[in-house]
C-alpha cells in the first residue's frame, strides 16, 4: 500500500445499527475543514497530531469483511478530506460484497467538483448523506440524518428510499468499553458524550 492508503481513524465501531441501514462497521475519520457550528463530533475536527490513529485501508478491508456487517459507513471529521485512502477501502469492501454508506458535509455538487479522488470514492459509495449540519434545524424523524437540510442520496440501486432499513426515527446506542462510555447515532442533546471511568 503506497502512504495514500493511509487512513486517520478517530473512532471504529465494529458493529453498529444506528449509522446507517442493517448491521454496520463504521469508521469515523479525523479531520474536518468545515467546522460546522454545533457539530456533533468536536473532537474529530483537528487534523493530524501525535495522537491521531494511522490505518492502512487494506487492514480496514479485512476487519469489515471479518465483522459479519452488510456494510460500511464512513463519518467524520470529513470523509472526503481523506478521499483517496477511503476510496481504496471503499472499493475493497464493495468487491467483497458490503455497501457503502458515506456522510459528508459538502453536498454532492460540490464533491462532483472537488477531482479525480472524490471522484473515485463517490464510485464506490451506494448511499451518501450530504450538506453542511445545521443545528438549528437537528432531524429527530429522519433516519440517519443529522439535520433537516441534509440530502439522502441513492448513488447505485443497492438501496432504495422505500427500504425499511432506512424508515423509523435516529437511534442512539450506548457501549462501555475500557472504562470508556461511548455514545453513538444521532444524540439529541449535542455532542456525542465521553465518560471515562
């Protein structure tokens, strides 16, 4: 793997149902240039830095395929600022049979425009949530949707807006990890809350 094909993770949930349709591994990216005012993940936002966790996208290939998941979800930070590396993993898990699901802040004109790697991952995405989170207007009957302005897009026909994967209101679930308490899906309240013990 050439260094582009490394991916900086903030956070991994094996297997979730709150970040997309059926049984997902969902991979948060650090890193955001959009710093949406109420944004739900703060902490995600910085680039870099000597903490930050580098994963290759083939190791990411394996964990999905091995997690029994139908698909991945990609969240952030911004999924697209990491456009090439994710379009490796992207293109990895579709070959193996899993979905893609990626939510991002730009909308689906602006990553037409953005070049070849956006490109390239949008090619391998079946679903895209996209536009910027606008908390004064936070979705609390849309699945999946982080605010009223964002746009659900059916990018293949693997999905469709009549699945009832994708019917219902947000969920929100709750693991203890490590001493850690980690809150993931669509909080009502703000950001997600960490808790260590």
């Amino acid at each position: 793997m050439t260094p582009a094909a490394t991916i900086e993770v903030a956070m991994i949930v094996p297997r979730t149902e709150a970040e997309g349709p059926g049984v997902r591994y969902a991979v948060w990216v650090q890193g955001c240039p959009l710093r949406c005012p109420g944004c739900c993940n703060p902490e995600m936002l910085a680039f870099g830095g000597e903490d930050v966790v580098r994963r290759q996208a083939s190791d990411l290939v394996e964990e999905a395929c091995d997690s029994g998941s139908e698909g991945i979800s990609l969240l952030g930070g911004e999924p697209f600022a990491q456009a090439e590396a994710l379009a490796r993993l992207a293109e990895g898990v579709r070959a193996r049979g899993l979905s893609v699901m990626i939510y991002s802040g730009y909308t689906l004109a602006e990553l037409h425009a953005q070049g070849p790697a956006a490109g390239r991952l949008l090619a391998a995405t079946d679903l895209l949530v996209d536009g910027r989170f606008e908390a004064k207007l936070r979705s609390q009957q849309r699945r999946f949707i982080g605010s009223d302005n964002q746009v659900l897009h059916f990018l293949t026909d693997r999905y469709r807006p009549d699945d009832p994967k994708l019917a219902g209101g947000n969920t929100v679930e709750l693991r203890i990890r490590g001493g850690e308490i980690t809150l993931n899906g669509w909080p009502l309240l703000g950001p997600r809350t960490r808790v260590a013990r």
